[in-house]
C-alpha cells in the first residue's frame, strides 16, 4: 500500500511548498496585494497540517510493511509538514495578543501629519486620521514609544534622520527641510506590507524634538511592526545624535 501512498503524499508537500513560495513571492513581485497573499499563506499551513495528520496516518497503516524506504518518506513529509505549519502558529501566537492598532506615534496628543503619502493611498486602504483612542493603548502596550530629544541643532537631526531612513533602505516619499518633516514608505520583511512613516524635527525650548509615526496602508492590526519599527529606529537616531543607549534619554528631559 505505501507505494500508492507515497506518490499522493510527495505531490501534496510539493503543493504546500508552491502555496508557500507564491504567497510570499507573489506580494513582493507584485503579483497580488499583501492581503491576498497572507490569506494564501494562512491556507497552506492548514494544508501542511492536514498533510501532517495524513503522514502519521500512513506510518501508522503501513508500519507491518517492510518497505523502510517508504517510511523514512513518510517520516519525512511528517517532520517537514510540522515544522512548517508550527512555525507560522507560533509567529502568531506569540502576537495574537496585541493590541488591534495599525497607527503609532510618540506624539500622541498631536501626531506627526502626513502630506504627500495622502495622495499615494488608495480609497480602500487605511485612512491616516490618528484616533485619539488609540493613544492609551499604545502607551500600555509599547511604553517604550519615545520621542529623541537632543541638544544638537535642529538641522543636524533632521540631515541625521533623512540619512538614516536612506540607510534603513526605506522608500523616500518627501522632504520639508524648511519644516522638518521626512516622508517614507517602509515594507515589512516577508510580505511586504507597505507602512508609511512621518518624522517631525522641531524646536521645543533649548532641545529639539524628533517624533515619528508609522502607520499601515492596511490591515485592522499590525502584529506590533510600527512600534517595533519605531523603536529600532529611534534608539539608532538617538545613539547618532546623543551618542548614547535610548533608556538614558530621560536626563536629557
């Protein structure tokens, strides 16, 4: 029986393995949105899981067989299968219970606003209206949302900025050097997803303030991305302009 077995159990993991390759490839190649190819991805590992069950099932049918060849493939297939479908529900799990936010902001009593990303989103993505509700659950679940501030002039921060969303590889939308703002598109590692991010330099007092805000095109949630996002960024702008690690940034306050 294994060998009418293995062939339908080897065209399966080949199915699962193109489902996988073309729902990641397929959004950074521009085949089809984002979404469409997280939803993709989502079916193959209820796929790969099926595949699991059916490769334990065909051990346990064949295992009078003294066909050994036949179950090291089915082993196999059984290993591959749960690696991969365990792989992506720990990825989730591990963020299922953040917040259902896609806007982040270290100012939120009055974020950054963006200018020319208004006219590169399409009507049935993400508005860039910052939601006053949001501000107490970023603050409970990404304290560490900060702005820089710095003793530095305030055309230094902003020549540091602009270098390091180049160096970061981001998509650069806009400058306003005469009011400080910067205008980028980010994309997440594997998907692709498109965020967009604003970095406001001002002057407040003898300090200058950097903010920043990431916000994504789509999406209810953003499996902490934005936050994640801001966080590296603004701890490495810190350490350029401060020359020193982002916790200490309070004695600068």
């Amino acid at each position: 029986m294994s060998r009418y077995i293995s062939p339908v159990l080897y065209i399966l993991l080949m199915l699962v393995g193109c489902a996988a390759f073309i729902s990641i490839a397929g959004v950074r190649i521009g085949l089809f949105e984002p979404l469409i190819g997280f939803s993709l991805l989502k079916q193959s590992v209820c796929a790969a899981l099926i595949l699991s069950t059916l490769a334990a099932l065909s051990i346990f049918v064949c295992r009078k067989e003294c066909n050994v060849s036949s179950q090291r493939f089915f082993g196999l297939v059984l290993v591959v299968s749960l690696v991969y479908s365990l792989m992506w529900i720990v990825f989730y799990a591990q963020r299922i219970n953040l917040p259902n936010i896609h806007d982040i902001t270290t100012d939120t009593k009055m974020p950054p606003e963006f200018i020319n990303v208004n006219f590169l989103r399409k009507s049935n993505e993400n508005g860039l209206v910052y939601d006053p509700k949001w501000a107490a659950i970023q603050i409970a679940n990404y304290p560490n949302v900060k702005p820089v501030m710095t003793k530095k002039s305030a055309q230094m921060a902003y020549q540091k900025a602009l270098a390091l969303v180049v160096e970061r590889g981001w998509q650069l939308d806009a400058t306003y050097p005469e009011v400080g703002l910067i205008e980028a598109t980010a994309r997440t590692p594997i998907f692709g997803f498109r965020d967009d991010v604003v970095l406001r330099v001002m002057t407040e007092g003898d300090k200058v303030r950097i903010d920043m805000r990431s916000c994504s095109r789509v999406g209810k949630g953003d499996f902490g991305m934005n936050a994640k996002r801001i966080i590296s960024f603004m701890d490495d702008l810190n350490s350029r302009l401060n020359g020193m690690p982002f916790d200490q940034m309070r004695f600068l306050n």
